[in-house]
C-alpha cells in the first residue's frame, strides 16, 4: 500500500510491491515554492536493489512482458494509461509542490505520461522484421529482441512524462525496467507505480526506485545484470555513466544538456518570437533541457525584440505552483544559486540586464525572470547551460554569422528559426547542428516527434517511432534449405 498523501512517506515501487527504506532510511523533499518540508521519502540502499534487479531478471526470462502476446502487451499498456489519467490530479498536486512547477504544467506531465503509454502501446504488435533475399536455397529473416533489463535514469526537472518516455517503449518491447527516481522530486513519480499497479503490471517487470545518484544510481547502471541503461540529465553523470557502462559494455542511451539557440531573421513575426519565448525558457522557470537559452537576432529587429522580450519578463505572473502563475520557482536553494551566480557573473562581465538578473526577495526559491542582451557569444553565459529562466540575446548581421553562432557551443539538442522565408528556413535548417529544429514555434513538435541531440546533447533518439529502435536489438536468422 502506498497512500503518502495520508501517512507522509513515498516508497519505492519494488517487484509489485511498496517497500520502504533499506533500514528505514528516509529524506525529506521539499516544497520549493513555500521552503518547507512536504513528505519522506523512503530510500533504496544495497539490498532494495538487489531484489529489482532480481526480480527484473526473473520477470524477463520468465517471459512476463516479451513473451505476452502482443496485442495483450498493448492493452496492458493502454489499461496504464487509463490509470494515469485516473491519478492525475492527485499526482499533479503533489508534483506541482515537490518540483515548484505550476499545477497546469504538472497536469501536462500526467497527460503527455499517459499519451506515451498509448502511442507505444499501440506499436507492441508492429515491431517487425524485415526477409533478406539469399536465393532459391535459403530463407534469411531479422527479429527485433528485447535487451532484457533496462536501467533508466530520470532528472527532476520532468520526472514523470521523461519517466514514462522511456519505459513505455521499454515495455512495448518486452524489457523489464528499473527507474531510479531524481532525488528532489522523487513523490510523483512514485504515483506511477501506483498507475502501474492498479493496471495488473507483471511483478518484477518494472520498479521504481528512490536513491542518490551517486550511491544508487551508480550501482544500478554498474550492475553486470543491466542489459541496457537509458540516461537523462547533465553532461557530467551521462560522462560517468559512459564510463560505468564501457566496463560492462553495456549499450547506453544519452539524452543530455542543451544551450539552444534561435535564430530570428528581419522578416520574423516577432509576436510568434515572443510567445514561443515565455514558453521556450519561462515554461518550467527555464528548467527545460531544450530551453530558447539563447537568441540571436538580426540587428535591423535586435533592439526592438530586447524591448519586447524584457516587457513580457516584467508582466508575467509570479506565485506558487499551486496558484497556476506564468512564473514559478526552480527546483531548489542549490538551483537558484547556480543561476543567479551565472547572471551575476555576466552583469560584472557587463552584459545588459533588460530584466531581472538576480533572485526576487520572497518566500521560495524564485529567480526573476531575466532578459540579457548584448551578451558575448564566447562569455560562459553563453557557452554553459544556466537551466533556469534566463535567456541570452545576442545581434547578428547575416546568415552565415547567424549559423555559425547558432552552432557555436558544445551542445547540440535543438534549434529554432523564426522567418517568413520558406526557402530559408530550409536552407538554415540543414545547417543547424542540433537533433531538432522549429521553424516558427519554439517547441512545436510532440511524443511523435524523434528527440535527442548531437554533440555533448547525448546521441539516440526518444519519442516518435524512431524511439522503439533503441529498445530493441535486431536478430538475423538463416536457415538453409538445402536439405
Ligand atoms: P543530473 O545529471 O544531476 O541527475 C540526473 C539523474 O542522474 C538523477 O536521477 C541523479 O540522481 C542521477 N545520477 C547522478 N549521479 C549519478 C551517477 N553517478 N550514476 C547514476 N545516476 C546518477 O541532472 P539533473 O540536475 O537531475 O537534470 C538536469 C540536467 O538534465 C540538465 O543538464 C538537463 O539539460 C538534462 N536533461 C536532459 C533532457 C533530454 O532529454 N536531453 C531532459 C531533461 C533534462
């Protein structure tokens, strides 16, 4: 039973069952808007995650998921959908308070997790093969087979609709899946095993985890029993993880940082400019991996975008998640250190602040929304990712200059274009480096769209059907016929 909205403490989701800390271990999370206490939440250690991994490896070859019919399997997952959506609210509610996001954007965790569930749900029974012509005397086939067990690393910033971005594929392909829940927002995402539960999930084929990454996170992608690891979060943990997995070689998805740029030529709308930036980097108090960190603007328009830009961070509404604001706080008091030190340390740089640039004086965890300009694209403000809502402006004169800026750090997720210029927008398109590009609407896009990024932003692809491939690993079969 897990009922932590009445009796305070989150457990783990452990082979079909709610388990509490090895040794009662507990930590408290926090509501960042109010800088109080909110739940325990209850902490695997060594022994917790012997037993998923245990029981994930007997679920698997037991047959649990792999072996189930295929239209089964996609009915089980749309009964989990259905289940999600029963849980929403309450889910909601208490991902709005552990994480600070707002309530409506909490709600859209919930919904996109379900519609992950019922996308891929619905590709279990289309995982095909191909035939492969060898000639009159043999018969040569290809299998997609699942890895076995995945292991999946979730950050805070999205935990339940990233959680369920990689198991539902996972599952679609007949995986067992341990989660390893992020530290500061880990409660919500325990609802999802609730979700899990409730729609009869094979015991074993997925568990849920609470833990440090460190210590938890660590073991479980070193583990010898892991067949597949699925990363989301910074650049420094997917790096060790790599490292953790080339001695078990073991196939390792990374989905990674971003310092993503726009690109706005003289003819743009500025009006889709501006409402593709309050949701591009003030969605989520900018915590959004593909974040409009950076925008870069034709010179004849900069001024003027700077100006509008500053006017929509002074107007937005600010105020607990709960409250449904346009702005709410980041995820904790570490957070808004890190990104007030990297403002402040462009404004003795001597960037110009058009808004904000430093923390707001209230209760919570609350970064003004902040407008830069004139910012040096070679200046760490530029260059790192800051992951809160800061957006960085920067003048261009031509296309060339305005690529090569776009394409000028380490990363690599996406990249927008705002023009009326059809041919353009192409043309600038296939020049981007970045896994995705918007032309006209910052996020446009959705779970049917590939996702992922080159360079530091990781490699593989989540979401779309494109995303199924990385769960499965291709078979040849070759058969003689001559007797
Ligand atoms: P993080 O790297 O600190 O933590 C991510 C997860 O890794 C957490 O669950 C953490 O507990 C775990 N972890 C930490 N050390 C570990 C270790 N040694 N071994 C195994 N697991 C370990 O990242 P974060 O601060 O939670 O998230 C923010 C980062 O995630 C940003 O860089 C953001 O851009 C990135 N992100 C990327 C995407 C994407 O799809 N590309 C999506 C969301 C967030």
């Amino acid at each position: 039973m897990n009922d932590f909205a009445n009796d305070g403490l989150a457990r783990n989701f452990l082979a079909g069952s709610w388990a509490e800390g090895d040794s009662g271990a507990v930590v408290s999370i926090e509501d960042p808007g109010l800088e109080e206490h909110l739940v325990d939440c209850a902490q695997a250690g060594e022994d917790s995650l012997s037993r998923a991994v245990d029981a994930a490896r007997v679920s698997f070859d037991r047959g649990d998921l792999a072996d189930m019919n295929p239209h089964a399997r996609g009915q089980l997952m749309q009964r989990i959908a259905l289940e999600i959506r029963a849980i929403a609210d309450e889910g909601a509610n208490l991902l709005c308070r552990e994480s600070g996001k707002s309530l409506s954007a909490a709600h859209d965790e919930f919904e996109e997790a379900a519609q992950y569930f019922e996308y891929y749900g619905g590709m279990a029974d289309k995982i095909e093969g191909k035939s492969i012509p060898l000639g009159p005397d043999y018969a040569d086939y290809t299998e997609f087979e699942p890895f076995g067990v995945s292991a999946q690393i979730v950050p805070w910033n999205f935990p339940v609709s990233i959680a369920a971005r990689s198991l539902a594929p996972s599952m679609a392909a007949g995986n067992s899946t341990i989660i390893k829940s992020p530290e500061l927002d880990p409660v919500a995402l325990a609802m999802l095993g609730l979700a899990l539960e409730r729609a009869d999930v094979p015991a074993g084929s997925v568990s849920i985890l609470n833990g440090i990454g460190a210590d938890l996170g660590a073991r479980l992608v070193a583990s010898s029993e892991v067949d597949q690891i699925v990363f989301t979060g910074s650049v420094p943990t997917g790096q060790a993880i790599l490292r953790a997995a080339a001695d078990t070689v073991t196939p390792a998805l990374m989905e990674l940082g971003g310092k993503s740029a726009a690109v706005v030529f003289e003819d743009a709308n500025l009006d889709t400019v501006i409402s593709s930036l309050q949701n591009g980097i003030f969605y989520n108090a900018g915590q959004v991996c593909s974040a409009m960190a950076r925008v870069l603007v034709h010179r004849s328009i900069y001024e003027d975008a700077v100006e509008r830009a500053a006017a929509l961070a002074n107007g937005l509404s600010i105020g607990h998640g709960l409250d449904d604001p346009d702005h709410t706080p980041v995820v904790s008091a570490l957070q808004l250190s890190r990104v007030e030190e990297l403002a402040s340390t462009a404004r003795h740089d001597g960037v110009r602040v058009a808004s904000g640039g430093a923390r707001l004086d209230r209760r919570g965890y609350f970064m003004a929304p902040t407008i830069l300009a004139d910012v040096d694209p070679a200046s760490r403000v530029a260059q790192e990712e800051i992951f809160g809502p800061v957006a960085c402006f920067t003048p261009f004169d031509t296309e060339a200059e305005a690529v090569a800026l776009a394409n000028g750090t380490e990363f690599g997720l996406v990249a927008g274009i705002f023009t009326r210029d059809l041919a353009r927008s192409h043309r600038v398109a296939r020049k981007l480096r970045a896994g995705q590009v918007f032309v006209n609407e910052w996020f446009a896009g959705g779970i049917s769209t590939p996702f992922g990024g080159v360079g530091k932003s990781g490699f593989g692809r989540e979401k779309g059907l494109e995303a199924l491939f990385n769960y499965v690993r291709t078979k040849n079969i070759a058969i003689s016929l001559k007797g």
